[in-house]
C-alpha cells in the first residue's frame, strides 16, 4: 500500500534533476562537492570510483569518473579542461591536466606499489593522447588517459582534488579556476587473532579510512578494540560524511553470533544504536558488525568530549557484545522480487523509541547493497506518522542503507494494528525508473513485556472473489454502511466465499466502530492500489476485535 500523501511527496520529488546523481562521501566509492555558483549556475563535480567498493590489492586496474555539471539542469558542461591531483595522508600522489568533451572525464588507474621516493608523485606515470588545444590529455573514442603509480595500491581515504581551468571550448579559460574537493575511499584488509582459553580466533578489520593498530581482545567483556589516524579538529569534521570499519568474526565464536545485542564506543563514548549494523547474511563464514559513524555523530562526541579532544590524532573503537536478544520480525515483499525483513527486540513496546532494523534482500537471497528506500507508517486511526523520505531530497527521494541493513528509531505511541508502507526507490546511483511498493500490518499488542506482536501471515490460503471488491468500494463511498460491510463479510467467511487465515476471535463487540484506515484499505483494496494480502489483514483486525463474529 502507497497511501496518497506519501504518494503525492514521491511526485514532487521525482521530478527534481539531482536524482540521478548521489553524494557518497567518506568511507565510500563517490562524493560530490558543494556547488558554486557560475555564469547563472550552480556547478559541481560528481567523483566516483569503479568498482565501488575497492579494496586495497585485489583490482589491477580502476576508473576515476569525474563530471562536472549544472546541478539546476542536471546538464554537463562540454569541453571542459581539469587539473586533477589526488592525495593520501597528506602525500600528493599524481596531479596533471585533462580534458574532455562530454563532461565526464574517465581516467583509468593502474595501482602500483613499490614506490620508495620521498615524494610518492614522483612514481607516477600518465599515459594517453595530448589535445592539441587544451593541453591536457583526453579520450579518443574508447580510449581513457591512463594514470601509472602508488595510487589505491593502500587502503584509506583518498582525496580527489578538482580545478576546472576551462570550459564550453577547449580555447576557453574560465576567469578563475573553480576548486573542489572530493573524497573517496578504498578499503583495506587487515587480519589479526583474538585469544580465548579455549583457541585463537582469526578477526579480519576492513578499514576504509586509515590503518589500524593497537587490536585488542579484553577476555572478561569479550571486548575487540582498535585504533586508527584521525583528524578531530572541527574544520576538518566538517568534511567527514562517514567513517566506515568492518569487523569480521567467524560465526563459529558464540560471543559474536546474531543473537546478541552490541554496544559500540568511539573514544570511549557510546555511539548511537544506528551507528552499529549486524550482517550475518554476506558471508557463508562470518558475521560482520560494521562502525557507520556518520559526521553528525562525530561532532556530537567532540561536543561531549570538549575542545582538548579537538587536536587528537587518534580515533579509538571498541565493540561491546550484550546479552542475548529475542526479535519479532516480518517480511515485505516487492514486485520487482526483492524482499525486506523488519525486526526489532521483543523488549520494546507501545511507547518506547524502539529500533527498528530494517534488511533488504535481492531476488537471489543476497544483501542489496547501496539500496535507497522512503517508509511511513499509519496508525490504528488512519494518521500517517514518521514518515521518512531522506535528509537529501535535492538528490534523491529516500534514504540509502550503504550495506543492505539500516536501523531507525520510531516511537509507537498507543497499543493497536499499525501498517508499515515501505518504497523501494532505488539503488547505487539513481532513482528507479518505477517505485516498487510493499505494506504490511503489525499488531501493538497488551501483554506482560508489552512486547509488539506481528499480524500472523496471510500470504497463503486468501481467497476473495474479485466482485467482493464492488462492496468494498461502495462501503468506502459511502453507499453502504459499516454494519452492512460488516455483516457481509462475516457471511461470506461463514459460507466460504471467502477464505483467509483467521486469528482467535474477539468477544463479541456490537459498540465497536471500525478504523478508517480499515475503510482506506477497502478503497485502495477496491481500486487495485493494495494485494489482497493486505485487505486480508484488515479483516483480520475485524475478527480479533469482534467487530466480525465467525
């Protein structure tokens, strides 16, 4: 189900021109720079690697794209000429001229270790045709300018310095050079052991900012501990979208299996529960906890740690396990054959800002990766509320879940039956050309741990003949009412003309009124805009409340 306001809110920004394009920033494959405003636009350069998740050592060759364009129109500037420099660690690696036609610059990049010059630029090569104009070199047909050198031969964070010298004709300069700059990241494996009485645990790092040192395993907590390099001072955390490290233990250690709860600390304060994401899904051999420290929440804990923590160098983690949780869950399906699994801890109930972890799996049973999805949820009166469609809308409708798995906190208020609509918008680095829609209802139920019930399944043995559908849109115009709706369906359940799955049912409750969004459902239900899954559930609701008596 797509209820309308949410359907209206995905209208007015499909339209806007960002959505092809994506600002990945730190820890990840892309980045785009601040606009700057030129001749009546506003101009920047989108910068992306392929393969986008690079790691150190297991690619011989890579492509920078850089284009430069008109975030107004969405429309690149042709002949365009770049001064391209890239750095690492404060150490220039290449800096030269190039040029193109369209806009998008591709260069290719060939890591080369072994450099031993104290100036590591000193290493690196450029391959390619010259233009004869411009000066720079540039692409002739399928050909890419190649870049030779110590450039993401090493993990870490590379950052893609972009001046454009030139544009709209190779003989043309631009009055001053417009700056940006972009970063990119390239992971890097790094292997250690942790010591238990028992045996030595192998736990793979994969950092996508620096190295790593100072791994250690506190055997009283089961405690896993790093360091890493780390520029704390305010300007440059400004910079940071993202600091990115996996941790990878082998699912056959017990202290680190899916089951647990974890609590995550980046020198020494508690971060965020969103910041922590279990995926036991990627890897047949491991469980892999990620650190997505997002630059808001770096700021928060140079807030919490005052103006001394300000000139560190260092950035400490330190991964917590807790005890053993128990989930409630349920799945969503979606027309394109992908499918979401919601869960949260059976603790939390009606009240509580509960976590929410939403996954987000492939028609092959695999993670989607870079997966950009919007979702609101209805209350038991028809009310839309938290209603998330992304912090960026000028680049693209949603939110995006970097490695399939996403936690977000939401507040039920009230016990009752709420339906959860979910978007799936897109993926990687644009919009989809259609929105794929799933809706499912979950029950707020009264219990002992006031813990959420989903609504049992009905994805099997449903039934309604399509005409059943004529009475409900006439219900939901007003033309018949909630007693006659209500008696009809009792009777066509009685009589088998409908077959759907059905719960305990409730005490008989002739003073019941039922919701509006059950009438919302029939008229979506009416009009094709919902399965019969879904209608099935609300009469689900009608039977459990004893509004329908079977």
């Amino acid at each position: 189900m797509y209820y309308k306001s949410f359907l209206l809110i995905a209208t007015v920004f499909v339209t806007l021109p960002f959505l092809s394009e994506d600002a990945f920033g730190h820890g990840l494959g892309g980045d785009m720079a601040p606009p700057v405003s030129f001749d009546d636009m506003k101009v920047t350069v989108f910068t992306k690697l392929d393969p986008a998740d690079l790691t150190a050592g297991e690619v011989d060759s890579a492509n920078i794209s850089i284009r430069f364009f008109d975030t107004l129109t969405d429309k690149n500037l042709e002949q365009v000429t770049y001064r391209v420099e890239v750095w690492r660690s404060g150490d220039l690696l290449a800096r030269n001229y190039f040029y193109d036609e369209d806009g998008t610059l591709n260069v290719e990049v060939r890591p080369k270790g072994d450099c031993y010059e104290a100036k590591p630029w000193k290493c690196t090569k450029y391959y390619g045709e010259v233009h004869g104009v411009a000066g720079g070199f540039f692409a002739r047909g399928d050909s890419r300018p190649l870049i030779d050198g110590p450039i993401f031969e090493k993990g870490g964070l590379y950052n893609v310095k972009v001046s454009i010298e030139g544009a709209t004709s190779p003989r043309s300069l631009v009055a001053k050079p417009l700056n940006f700059d972009t970063f990119v990241s390239v992971a890097q494996d790094q292997s250690f052991f942790i010591k238990t009485a028992a045996a030595e645990i192998p736990v793979n790092v994969k950092t996508y900012y620096d190295d790593v040192d100072n791994f250690s395993f506190n055997q009283s907590n089961n405690a896993i501990s790093f360091d890493m390099s780390f520029d704390w001072t305010p300007k440059y955390i400004e910079l940071v979208q993202m600091v990115h490290e996996e941790i990878r233990v082998p699912k056959s250690f017990e202290p680190y299996n899916p089951e647990k709860s974890f609590k995550g600390y980046v020198d020494g304060v508690e971060v965020d529960q969103r910041v922590l994401v279990m995926d036991p899904y990627s890897s047949e051999t491991e469980n892999i906890i990620h650190f997505l420290v997002t630059g808001t929440e770096l700021q928060r804990i140079n807030e919490i740690l005052g103006t001394s923590h300000q000139s560190s160098k260092t950035m400490n983690f330190e991964l917590i396990p807790q005890g053993k949780t128990e989930k409630n869950s349920f799945d969503m399906s979606f027309d394109n054959g992908y499918r979401a699994i919601i869960s949260w801890d059976s603790k939390y109930g009606a009240g509580d800002k509960i976590p929410f972890e939403f996954s987000f799996f492939d028609n092959n049973g695999g993670l989607v990766k870079d997966v950009i999805y919007a979702f609101g949820l209805v209350d038991p009166q028809g009310r839309q509320f938290n209603l998330m469609t992304g912090d960026t809308p000028e680049l693209f409708l949603g939110t995006k879940s970097l490695e399939g798995i996403a936690t977000h906190l939401i507040t039920i208020p009230d016990d009752g039956m709420y339906t959860l609509n979910l978007v799936l918008t897109g993926q990687g680095l644009s919009n989809y050309d259609e929105f794929f829609q799933a809706s499912q209802m979950f029950e707020v139920g009264v219990s002992t741990s006031s813990s959420f019930t989903p609504t049992p399944s009905v994805q099997k043995s449903v039934n309604i003949p399509p005409w059943v559908k004529n009475n409900a849109k006439w219900w939901s115009n007003g033309q018949i009412d909630d007693n006659t709706f209500a008696s009809g369906l009792e009777f066509m359940i009685k009589q088998g003309i409908i077959s759907v799955p059905i719960t305990a049912s409730g005490a008989q409750n002739d003073n019941a009124t039922i919701p509006p969004w059950v009438k919302n459902n029939a008229k979506w239900w009416s009009n094709g805009q919902i399965d019969d899954n879904t209608f099935a559930s609300g009469i689900q609701f009608l039977v459990k409340q004893g509004i329908i008596s079977i």
